[in-house]
C-alpha cells in the first residue's frame, strides 16, 4: 500500500521508528530531496542495522548530545531504553541529505585511499582487510556537536552499575564541523559490506584521509 | 627515524575507533580486540608501515608522556592507561618473537607531526632503488 507520493505505509513507520516524533515532524517543513533522503536514509540504516541515524541524525535534541556525554548513554531508539555509549564528542548532521553525502563520501574516499570500491559489495578475500575507517573532509559544514570539557571527567555508573570514569561533569558546544569519520565492515551474516559507524567529527586531531573534491 | 603521529593513528584506529562499531563497551580481556589487531597489521603491511609501527609503537611504550589517548583517534573516552595496554596487546600479537624493548627504547626514534601525503611521498622514496 502506498500513498499518492509512492511512499508505503510501512516507509513512514519506519521513519517514525528511526527518526521519532521529532523527526518525522521536522520534515514537514522541509524540501521534498530532504524527505526523499530521510527515507532512503532510513532504508539503509534498517538494512544494515545501524545506530548512526539514532545517534547522530539531525533529529536528536541539544538535551540528547549533551546527555551523552554526561550519563554514557547514547539516544538510540527512542522506543527503547537508552543504550550505553559513552563518548568525548556527541554530534549530530545538519541534514538527513548531509548524512547521505558524507556517507557517500566515505566510500569515495576509501576507494581514493584503498583502492577498493565498497559499493561494488566485492566480499574480501581470504585473509584480506575486512574493516576500514576514513576521515573525511567535506566542502562546507555538515553537523555540529557538544564535547566533553577537558578535565571534567568525571565517575559513571554503566549498565552492571559499576562506577566507570567514563562521563563528563561539563560540555561545550562545537559548531561548524566538516569532517566525518565512517568506519565500513564486512558482515558475512548480511554478505555485504556495512556501515557501523557514521558521525560528524568534531575532533580536529584526526587528519582528514580524503577531501572531498 | 621520525614517524608520522597521523600514520600512528591511521592505523591504530582500526582497534581503538572501529571496535565500537561493533560493541558499546570494552571487551572484558584486551583479548578481545584480536580480529581487530589483526585488520590493523593487515593495512599496515599493505601500505608499507609495519615496520614503522613497530618502532613507534615501542618508542610509545617506553616513553608514559607521549598523549596516547590523542593518538588513537578514538571517539570512546579512553584512559590513556586504557590505550597503553592496547598498543602493548598489539605490539605481543604482531611481533611474538620480537626482542625485549630497550630501556630508551628504539635509538633515534621521534613521533612528530608528519602529514599522511608527506608520509607516503617518503615511505614511496625509501623502496625506489
């Protein structure tokens, strides 16, 4: 079943699922190619079970990034329990078109630096690589982020409830990030070549491996 | 020998960044960064840096004030004692037979900042006869 825009009804569950009310309300006020990429976003993000949409689509809230960096848990699955993810650098895409390029990207990039072209979907051979990581730099801004303070690290509970030195007791807010790491693995399960990680890099210590041209 | 920081964590990264694409949390032994170290000797020897990694890798292990969690590029907020011990895991797994480290470590070695284009022009220099 679709509606009169050919998009399914089980489509628009999926982008409620993945991208929460927020998300989904966002995209009422904007362009058809963000819609289009939200959904094709959504697509492979099901496919390949990912949790960069999750984490770091342009739906999830200041509140969101800045609550990751404090208590560990990151904002997956906004139906479910929040899942433990600690991290220095909480960011999110400015757009879900911004997520699709720099995904795209990354796999230009891999193929600059590796020459291998992942989206071929090749399965490596025996005793060959099979996980690769790239830092791109993207020709303007794509996301923006909270950090935590240097030196403000402080003592967590994790899931077991043990105490962990994994949070942040202050953030600070970063903007104007072009770069993205995305690291692509090959998952004999799914015979394909998968995205597990995909986020805006607010660091600037990782030198960009590939600029887009 | 100078070795570039940006190859270090090029490299380093396939375990300290790419491990958390697949878990939320560190592994219970450091055992179980394993397939991970063993992905980063396979892009190491591809691109002509095992050897390279090796040195610095010791140099890193005999020398505390070298910023090692910076190095990593990892976007889990390690503690350096954290990535120390992984680089150390990954030193015993690459190299079993290798010998002892020296006490100064490997004579003329420095870290220093090298970008991954300088790098490679130099690392292509060293193999034209």
């Amino acid at each position: 079943m679709a509606d009169a825009n050919g998009v399914s009804k089980k489509q628009i569950l999926d982008l409620y699922e993945a991208l929460a009310p927020r998300g989904v309300k966002s995209l009422a006020t904007r362009t058809d190619n963000e819609i289009l990429a939200a959904l094709e976003a959504v697509r492979l993000e099901k496919l390949e079970g990912g949790h960069s949409l999750f984490r770091h689509g342009s739906q999830v809230s200041h509140p969101d990034l800045k609550d990751r960096l404090k208590t560990g848990y990151a904002p997956d699955a906004w139906t479910k329990p929040k899942r433990w993810s600690p991290t220095p650098g909480s960011t999110r895409f400015s757009s879900y078109s911004d997520w699709m390029k720099t995904r795209d990207a990354a796999f230009d990039g891999i193929l600059a630096n590796h020459g291998v072209d992942l989206r071929l979907n090749v399965p490596p051979s025996p005793g060959a690589q099979t996980k690769y990581a790239i830092v791109v730099e993207h020709k303007g801004v794509i996301g923006g982020s909270h950090v935590g303070r240097p030196g403000t690290k402080v003592n967590i509970p994790d899931p077991s409830g043990q105490l962990v030195n994994r949070g942040y007791s202050a953030t600070d807010p970063v903007g104007g990030i072009k770069r993205t790491t995305t690291t692509i693995v090959w998952d004999s399960n799914l015979n394909r070549w998968k995205v597990v990680q995909h986020f805006p890099q607010a660091k600037t210590t990782a030198p960009a491996d590939y600029v887009v041209p | 020998m100078d070795i570039s920081k940006q190859m270090i964590g090029f490299h380093l990264r396939l375990v300290t960044l790419v491990y958390f694409g697949e878990h939320d949390d560190v592994p219970d032994d450091v055992a179980g960064y394993y397939e991970y170290v063993e992905d980063m000797k396979r892009q190491a020897i591809r691109f002509g840096d095992l050897d390279a990694l090796k040195l610095a890798f010791e140099h890193i292990l005999v020398n505390p004030e070298i910023d090692t969690v910076t190095l990593s590029q990892a976007n889990f907020p390690y503690e350096e004692e954290e990535v120390r011990e992984i680089i150390r895991y990954a030193w015993e797994t690459i190299w079993p037979d290798a010998d002892p480290i020296p006490p100064g470590g490997p004579p003329g070695v420095r870290i220093v900042d090298i970008s991954p284009e300088e790098w490679r022009a130099r690392q292509a220099d060293k193999t034209v006869t």
